[in-house]
C-alpha cells in the first residue's frame, strides 16, 4: 500500500491438500466449494481451524420452521459456505423453563449441516437471558454504573458477576457441550457474543471488595499505591472503597479495569470449562470479541489467554472501508494471541445501526473479506445469512431476503466462496509474519484517557500515524502487546506506552541490547503499573538507556514548527543528557518554550538502538523517521505497489503468499518483482491489473 493514511483512507499442508481433494463437493459442473476436512484431519485442541479457509454466515434455526431448514443450508452451500455459526442467542429455545432442556433441535440443525458439508460453530447464548430468568431471579439483570437496574427485551441484560447467572449459565452450557461436543460436525465454539457491559450490582461490589483484599493484602497497601492522602480518600474499611463509573482516582480506575478484566475472564472461564469437560478436543473453543476492535473497556489479551484463537467483527458501518484503520485492526485482533484470526461477523453489503447505513460499493464486500485473509483471518462470516421478520435488526444487510431467495450480495458472496475455495491449499498454514511490531498495551490507554489533557489525544490515531508509513513499506506489520515477547522483531514502535512497570522496562532495555531498534512516542514511561507519576522524568526507567529525558509536556494550542515540518496536539521539551545521544528533530519558532530545543533524540547501544519522539509530528517528517528507522535496522521493504492498492503477505510451509487489494475505484497496474502464479485466475503474472475493488491472490517463490 503507498501514500499516506490520508489518502488510502480517501480510497494458512499437502496433507490437507489431499483431504480437501477428496471431499471437495461439485457446485455445478466445473466448479469448486471451500471444503471441510475431513473428520480426524485435525486432532490438536482447536487446530481445524487452521487447516482451511472458513467461509459462511451466522443463521438462526431456530426462528424458522424446521421445514425450511434444508433450504437454506442448500444455499449456503451453494455459494460455498463450509461453515455455519448457530445458537447464540437461542437460550429461550434451549431452556424454554428452568431446567427444561431441549437440545434436539440443535443436534438436528448440526446433523442437517452435516449432510451439507457445512461444519458448525455453537454459540452459547449468554449473551441474551430468557424472559423466565429475569422474572423469577431479577439480580442476574446488569445495574449500570448509575446504579439503574436494567430491564428485559434487549440484549447484553445480565451481570457478569451475579453467582446465579453463572450458575444458570454454566448449567446450560454443559447441557449443550453434553449434546453436541462429539457431534463430528461441531467444529468449534464461541463463548457469548461481543462481552461489552460490566455490572455494577452488589454481587459485583462484593467481588470487587474480594478482589482487592486479595491483591493488596491490607488497606495501607492500597492506601500507599492509589496515594489516599490525597483529597482526604484515605480507607479505613474495604467497603469504603468506591465501585462505579465516575470519574475517580485514576489508580483506582485503572485497578477497576483490571478487576472487570478478571471479570470477564472468570465469566467466560465458567463456560469454558463447562465445554472442554465434555467436548472433543479437535472442537475449538473463541469468542467473538465484537466489532469495535480497538474498544478498552477490559483487557483483550487477558481475554484471548484461555481461547484458542481471537475473533471480532468486522463492520464498516457508515461510508466505506479505511484501509489503514481496518487493516491495523485486523493486526491488532491478529495479535491478541499472535495467531491467525476469525472474522466472526462481517457484514453482507450494509449494517442497520450506523447514522447512515449505506451500502459497500460492488465489489467492495469482496475487497474486504481479502483484506481480511490478507491480514491473517482464516473464517469470514457474514451477519447474517437472513434477517428475522421482526426484531430490532429487521434492516440490517442479509445473504437471503424475508422471502427466502438470494439478494443481490449473493452472487458476491458466491464469488468469494469461488475464490475461497481456490486459495485455501495456498493458504493454509500460512500467516502474516513481521520484522516490525507496534507494542498496543492497555493499561497505557486506559491511563492517558483518564487523563487526556488535550481533547483531540487520540491514541488509535497516533498508533495509525506510525502503522501508515510502515504498511507501506512492508507486507505486513505486527500489533501486538507490551507484556510479551520481543525477539523475533527488528523494530519496535511504542506509539504512547505511558505505563512502564518493571519487568517491560527490562523487556525493552534487553531487546535494544540485543540489537533491536526502539521508537518510543510522547507520552511514555510517565507512570508505573499503579498509575503513578514516576518518580523520575520520562521515559522513567528507560531514561538512562536513552541518554536523555523529557523536561517538560506541552498539550498545544496551535501546531509548533518542528525540523522541515510542524507537532500539533502535543510537544515534549527533551534533553540529550548522555555525550552519545543525538538530537534528531529540533523545534522551530514554536511556544517560546519549545523555541530551539529538542523534540526527538536518539541514542545507538551496541547494535541497536532507542529514540525518543516527543511530538506528534505530520506525515512527511513521520515517513522520513520511519523510513530512516527500517534502514537502520535493516528492514528490507516489499515491492511498491500504487497509491490505494494494498500489499499484504502470508508465509509459512514453505509457502509465501501475496494478496493485493486494490481499495480505490479507479484500475491500477502492479508490477511484479518476479513472476508469480495467479492462485484466483491461473497462469503466470509479471503484472497485474486490478479494476475498482480488484482482488489478486499471487503466490511467489518462497526464498527471495
Ligand atoms: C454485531 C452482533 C450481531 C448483530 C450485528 C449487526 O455486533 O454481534 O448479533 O447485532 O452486530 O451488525
């Protein structure tokens, strides 16, 4: 992908090869499905999923007549699903009273399937209680953090921490993984659907109070580490302590936070393990973590850590696809296990929710299952396959219309399914693989959010200023967390790592010892893990590794002049204080604070090195920073591709894979460096041409 973010954004064997041959299905003559492996291809916990393309949509059995069932699995296969999502939100069906199951008609819709060839992910359906639950035990309903308690006929109702919801969860999920975790058919699960709102009823402030006592130990703990004396917030009782949604002591909020985290972790642990006592160990088991993958109302690495694999929900909603901003969220959900992906839920040409909810251009609904699977997703599926006659998304994009016959996406979604089935050998065991990382750490966004000091602070933002440049430059580029292993990359960008506990600043210091290169932007080593300021300037603990340290933050009201181009929003005032660490950008004429002083500085240790970036800088003097910062540390770039078309690579056995995705309406020609095969077309390509939306999938000589 070239230009900046400005201007796109204005435009996975051989053994399965022989598995997919033999059970590959005839659409009509001539043509190919995406195929299922075949039972016992995948024995590892949740590994089918890495050995195919999944490609399908979420259908809901159990608002139609039994009758039509076949029907619509026959369309689905038609098009070339190979997998289907069912029953999240079923739960009035699955348990029409208190302890009343009725599974049947799952294992019948699961079976059906089957004989389709059409595997099946279960959904458990926590996500919306019966209306039997609420009315005889009204604690499990969600109190928000006003204190209201909230009422039946929505969705996302309950409380996470009520004991009764998750005994009464808990029961039903092991009458499903009961009924279905060895049915053959079930491929895997999803937990829920889209965890979003924490409660703030009595059972949850009790665990909040647990929590606490178990982490600190005593009040004067707690009282040190939050700074108490402080307003006089000082606690002599655990109950004392706050639970809600205002704005409060930020070292409270942020251990808020971690306790929802653990909330949800614990919410979904109760499922899970529910579903791995009774099911077949090949059943994956995910959750989809929803569509705003950048959302920080808890820690979505904490989350993924007992899943199998991450999936969220790619929505455009209002407009069209933002190549830089979408792209770098599949990288982020990608790296929420460092693994390949799911798109649980895409959408199928339009949404209903969105101020405006237009639909993609033709051929734009094909462009972004790409550049999804570009980007390391292995299962695309649509929301939804047809709309229920009545409900609150009775307008929302479908495969099917209220009359059960194909709309007009179909015959896209029926191309993906094509091309699905072509690239999936290619693909499979194939991933995104990178030499660079952007470290996304959430405590740091939770931490400078409470405490902003410039309205327009937008970390995503500031994330995407650096992920611009570097997409351009490489296939692929890495988001991935703070806390976790930096070996494997050349370069790391830490856009706004605010907080920097010990053990990250011994990461970071030995992965610049030990060659690598370390961007840090404005904004980090402020804090510790509690949320206090450090006792030492920015970058705290990493300031003597660097050489220099900031003097003081300015939140600017007007842009600053900074080397050939200008910092708006925010300007850090740094110090050289080493004799070998290099000013590398300089403030102009700026705020008379700034005036001459040094906005970036640089420091070479051994064979790596650190820099310290203190401004928010503009996209010239940013592609000059990243470019300099790859050939520093020897990052070879991909091959250049025109301005809105997007270069993305998949590598693995032995394979190395190319996936362009041209994101503008007008026709663009991409040279190739060598001849690659065409895996959608055939044939043998030094260039390609890609019209408006156009899609290539190459496959080039894996040893360059
Ligand atoms: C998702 C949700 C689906 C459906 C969809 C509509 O967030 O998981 O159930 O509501 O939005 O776009």
């Amino acid at each position: 992908m070239t230009g900046g973010k400005g201007r796109l954004d204005r435009v996975r064997t051989a053994r399965l090869r022989a598995v997919l041959g033999a059970v590959l299905l005839s659409l009509s003559p001539g043509s190919q499905a995406l195929a299922a492996p075949a039972e016992g291809a995948s024995a590892a916990n949740g590994q089918a999923q890495f050995d195919s393309l999944w490609l399908g949509s979420a259908w809901y059995p159990e608002q139609w007549p039994e009758e039509r069932w076949d029907e619509d699995l026959r369309l689905m296969r038609a098009h070339g699903a190979n997998v289907v999502r069912i029953g999240e939100f079923a739960w009035a069906r699955m348990e029409p009273s208190e302890g009343a199951y009725d599974m049947d008609w799952l294992v019948r819709a699961v079976r059906l399937a089957g004989k389709h060839g059409i595997r099946v992910v279960v959904g458990t359906p926590t996500d919306t209680p019966p209306a039997w639950m609420t009315q005889k035990y009204p604690e499990v309903l969600r109190v928000d953090g006003e204190g209201r308690r909230l009422g039946h006929g929505g969705r996302r109702q309950f409380s996470i921490s009520d004991p009764h919801y998750r005994r009464l969860s808990r029961d039903v999920v092991t009458r499903m993984a009961q009924a279905l975790g060895r049915e053959p058919n079930v491929i895997g699960w999803q937990i829920g659907n889209e965890y979003t709102d924490e409660s703030y009823d009595p059972a949850a402030k009790a665990a909040w109070v647990g929590w606490l006592k178990a982490r600190y130990g005593t009040l004067d703990r707690l009282n040190d580490a939050w700074t108490t004396q402080y307003w006089s917030q000082t606690y002599s009782d655990w109950a004392q302590v706050p639970f809600n949604t205002e704005k409060g002591n930020p070292g409270l909020m942020l251990e808020q936070k971690r306790f929802i985290t653990d909330q949800w972790v614990s919410f979904q642990k109760n499922q899970l393990d529910a579903i791995r006592s009774a099911a077949l160990p090949s059943q994956f088991i995910t959750t989809n973590l929803g569509g705003l993958g950048w959302a920080n109302r808890f820690d979505r690495y904490a989350i993924n850590r007992d899943l199998d694999f991450a999936s969220w929900d790619n929505y455009v909603g209002t407009g069209h696809v933002l190549p830089y901003r979408n792209g770098a969220s599949h990288d982020l959900v990608r790296g929420w296990k460092r693994r390949n992906f799911w798109v649980m839920e895409i959408q199928p040409g339009f949404v209903n929710w969105a101020p405006v909810s237009n639909m993609l251009h033709p051929g734009e609904t094909r462009a972004m299952a790409w550049q999804a699977i570009g980007h390391g997703a292995d299962g695309i599926l649509y929301w939804q396959w047809r709309n229920a006659l009545n409900g609150q998304e009775t307008m929302h994009g479908s495969i099917l219309g209220p009359d059960g016959a194909p709309l007009p996406i179909y015959a896209e979604v029926s191309r993906i399914g094509r091309e699905m089935a072509k690239a999936a050998p290619v693909l499979a065991g194939t991933t995104p693989v990178s030499p660079v990382a952007i470290l996304q750490d959430y405590p740091s966004r939770w931490s400078i959010d409470f405490q902003l000091h410039h309205k327009d602070y937008d970390q995503i933002a500031v994330l995407l200023d650096y992920y611009a440049p570097l997409k351009d430059a490489l296939g692929s580029v890495n988001i991935v967390e703070a806390a976790g292993p930096l070996e494997s990359y050349r370069l790391v960008v830490a856009p706004s790592l605010a907080v920097i506990d010990e053990a990250t600043a011994a990461r970071l210091t030995a992965f610049v010892q030990g060659g690598g290169h370390l961007i840090l932007g404005p904004r980090s080593g402020q804090r510790d893990a509690f949320d206090r300021l450090q006792p030492r300037r920015q970058p705290g603990p990493l300031a003597d590794l660097l050489g220099g340290q900031v003097e003081q933050f300015y939140a600017l009201d007007e842009p600053v002049a900074v080397g050939a181009g200008k910092a708006t929003i925010w300007a850090e005032d740094l110090t050289p204080k080493a004799p070998d660490a290099q000013v590398l950008l300089r403030y102009g004429k700026a705020n008379g604070w700034l005036d001459g002083h040094a906005a970036a500085i640089t420091r070479k240790v051994g064979k790596g090195r650190i820099t310290y970036v203190g401004a928010l800088i503009d996209k010239g003097l940013m592609k000059t920073l990243i470019d300099d910062a790859l050939t520093g540390a020897g990052v070879a770039r991909d091959f250049a591709v025109p301005e809105g078309v997007e270069l993305m690579t998949r590598e693995g056995d032995g394979r190395s894979v190319v996936v362009l995705v041209n994101h503008g309406q007008e026709p663009r020609t991409v040279t190739l460096p060598e001849p690659m095969t065409d895996v959608l077309e055939g044939g043998r390509r030094q260039a390609v041409t890609l019209g408006a939306e156009g899609v290539a999938v190459l496959q080039r000589s894996a040893k360059r």
